[in-house]
C-alpha cells in the first residue's frame, strides 16, 4: 500500500476553517495599513543568498544555521528561501529606484522560511505582515510606527500585549560598547554557556538577549549600552519617548533588548505577552538607517517592524475571540434533470445580483439536500423541482426565523426572484425606523 505523503515537518497546512480566520485578519491589516497611507509591495520567495548575508550578517544565526539555501542547477547561482522580509524589501527598492520621488511606505505579507526546531507559535515556514518607511529620519516615524501596533491591538480586541523599547545608538557607539562588553564577558568566561562562548566574538549583543536563566545576574551586571549613547542618540531616543507619552502608549525600556539582525540602529522595540509560553514576541522593528547603502544604495534612513501571524491569531484565539463562519445567502436545492439545469442559470443569475449563492451539487432527495441546505448556515432555501422549472419559477424558504412577512414557502418568478431575496435579506426601514 502507498504511504500517504505528507507536509514538510514544520510547513502546515491552513484548512478552511481556519482559513478564513486568516482572510478576516488580513481584511482587518489591509485596512489599517491604508488609514496610514502605507502601500503594498510583493516580493520574490526566493533571492540571491548573498542578500541575507550580506543584510543580516553571516555571524547570525539565521545566516549561520537556519537559511533555507540551495545552489540553482542550471546556472549554479545559490539561492536562498527569504527568512525575512526587509532585505527583500530594501532590495526591491533600490533596483527600482522607489525613493527617486521621495520617501516611501510600503507593506508586504506572506511565507517567510527558517530551519528551526517547530514548536508553538514557532514554524519553518510562518507568515509575517512586514512594514517599512524609508526616507524618513526623525523619531516622528518611529513612534507612529509604534502607534500602529496599539491600534491594531486595539481594533482586534488584543489584550496583555506590553512594549518595550531601548536604542542601540549608532554603530561607533555600539563598537565602544562592544569593546566593554566583550572584556567584562571574557573576564567572567567560566560562567559562559556554550552558546555564550561561541557568540563572545562574533555577535556578543546577542548573549545580552540569553534565555539561560544561569546567566541572568552575569547580563543584569554587564555594561549597558545607553550608557554609551551621544546625544543625537539620546535625543533621538527621548523623542521617540515624548510622542509616545502624548500618544499615552505605555512602554518599559529595556536595556537588554537587541535585536539578532545587523541592520538595526537607534530606535529597536518589541510587543510582547505573557500567554504564549516562550514565544512572546508578537510583533518586533525598530530603526536601520545604514542598511540601504550597506545594499548599495544612496544612504537613507528606514524604520520597519514585521509581526507574526500565526501567533497573533493563536493569541487571539486564547483569548476567547471567534470569528464569524462565512455563509450564503442561499442554498439551492434541486431534482431532475430539467430542474438541475434550470438551477445552474438560476444560481448564475442570483451570482450577477450580488448574492452568495451554494448550488447543490452531486444529487440526493430533496431531504437530504434541504438537511445540507440548513446545515450550510444560509439564510434562504431555493427550491426547484420539475414544476419550478416548467414555471421558469422558485420556491423561496426563508431557512432562520425573524423575517416579515413570516417565513413561508412561496413560489417567485425568475423575473422577481433577486428583488423578493433583497426584500427578505436586506429590508428597508421606513420614515419611521420600523422595517
């Protein structure tokens, strides 16, 4: 016997049902975005690998250890499926010279890929909104970037998402710090994980981030890097801070806080929660000014922040939210084989007036299709036997109670059949206000 093939450990399927708790999300972002005045942007799954090691760092562990990357067999180029979105953003940008007229917003969606251990809100393939504003460097930006996800929050009914923010200042500052942070960590070497240890020299901000509960007092101690910040970055910085306290958004500044791409500069934030176990981290940007021209573009400033999908929707779901089931209008049911054809210009007709329509399809008796027409949650049965279609008719069975005239069957002409569905679905008010 055949074994059944199966999805890609990691790669899930999205059924139905749920998906269509994606579209309704996706409705929701889409909208928020416009009121922004951000713009979409599609993108290529697939890019040169030398994009990410060239944007995120080779000494990341993205690049090091969970890029999804092959060599093309027909002309030996190595590609890599995207594990995130601003590179391939950026990239786009520049070769198609997007910033000639002035600075940009734009927004993209969809599958992002990395080789990591699955777990709960954690995939090889996950789904991220990614937003992005380049050309633009004042904190201004920043904060309104900020202020989205508040709003977003708000409009899906989130709650127990908390921000944090911090700055990493500007890369001769990170390098001072960098130099204090590396001679502290070597003279506490002993008490480094592995993981520490192999960071130490290539990526040392990173073990600041450490979840080793054993280094906790090691990292609270070590030196900070506000502490090394100029005062452009602390201005910057204070800004951001400012309009956050005017938009009265709550946040924590978190000194600990970094980020595991290279790009980042300045402003760096994170949303998070309590109620995903290890994977609080719904939504995270911040600032990356150097990395247009580390692309080889004119420099420019940029500020972008991605969330996940799958563990947006996970926590909406925890928290007792459901979306509404999407249901036809109408349900057609049918019998014979005049009736059947009669049914599909009927159902097409109904389509062309705007209604959502479900024609029966596969046979049955009409018990058993009226069992599925109620089952399917539609609010009407159209019922077309031999006589309906001699007729050029249908009987018409309002299917859910509440509607006036009470809910009889009646027989409608094809000619009358759109406007009596308006009349029972959608009633007008009179002067009055009664239906």
């Amino acid at each position: 016997m055949t074994q059944t093939l199966q999805a890609i450990r990691g790669m899930n399927d999205i059924l139905p049902i749920d998906a269509e708790l994606w579209e309704q999300f996706e409705e929701s972002v889409r909208d928020w975005l416009q009121a922004y005045g951000y713009r979409p942007i599609r993108m290529p799954l697939i890019e040169p690998t030398p994009l990410f090691a060239r944007a995120i760092g080779e000494v990341t562990d993205i690049v090091e250890k969970e890029m999804y990357s092959f060599e093309d067999s027909l002309n030996g180029e190595s590609l890599t499926l995207r594990p995130e979105g601003t590179a391939s953003c950026v990239r786009a940008v520049l070769q198609h010279n997007l910033l000639y007229d002035g600075p940009k917003r734009l927004w993209y969606m969809g599958p992002m890929f990395r080789h990591e251990r699955p777990q709960k809100g954690r995939y090889r393939q996950f789904h991220q909104v990614g937003v992005e504003a380049l050309g633009f460097a004042g904190p201004d930006i920043d904060a309104e970037q900020i202020a989205m996800c508040a709003r977003l929050w708000d409009d899906l009914g989130l709650d127990g998402i908390r921000l944090e923010i911090n700055s990493l200042g500007h890369i001769e500052e990170r390098a001072r710090h960098r130099a204090e942070l590396v001679t502290y960590l070597e003279r506490n070497h002993e008490r480094l994980d592995g993981e520490a240890q192999r960071r130490l020299h290539s990526n040392p901000l990173r073990i600041l981030d450490t979840k080793n509960p054993e280094l906790q007092d090691l990292v609270d101690a070590a030196p900070k890097l506000i502490d090394y910040l100029g005062e452009e970055s602390l201005k910057h910085f204070a800004g951001v801070q400012q309009l956050l306290k005017d938009a009265a958004i709550p946040y924590r500044i978190n000194p600990r806080l970094v980020r595991g791409l290279d790009y980042y500069n300045l402003t760096v934030f994170e949303w998070v929660t309590d109620q995903l176990g290890a994977q609080g981290t719904v939504c995270a940007g911040g600032r990356y000014d150097g990395l247009i021209a580390q692309l080889g573009g004119k420099p420019a400033p940029a500020c972008g922040f991605a969330m996940g999908i799958e563990r947006l929707l996970a926590l909406w779901l925890d928290q007792g939210h459901r979306h509404e089931a999407v249901v036809p209008d109408a349900y057609l049911v049918h019998q014979g084989e005049a009736a059947g054809r009669y049914a599909f210009r009927v159902a097409e007709h109904l389509r062309s007036a705007g209604f959502s329509i479900h024609l029966h399809c596969g046979g049955g008796s009409f018990k058993s299709q009226m069992k599925k027409a109620d089952g399917s949650g539609a609010q009407i049965a159209l019922i077309i036997g031999e006589d309906e279609a001699a007729a050029e008719a249908v009987s018409v069975k309002p299917l859910r109670s509440g509607y006036e005239p009470p809910a009889l069957q009646v027989r409608v002409s094809f000619d009358q059949l759109a406007d009596h569905l308006g009349d029972i679905l959608f009633p007008m008010e009179d002067d009055n206000g009664s239906i």
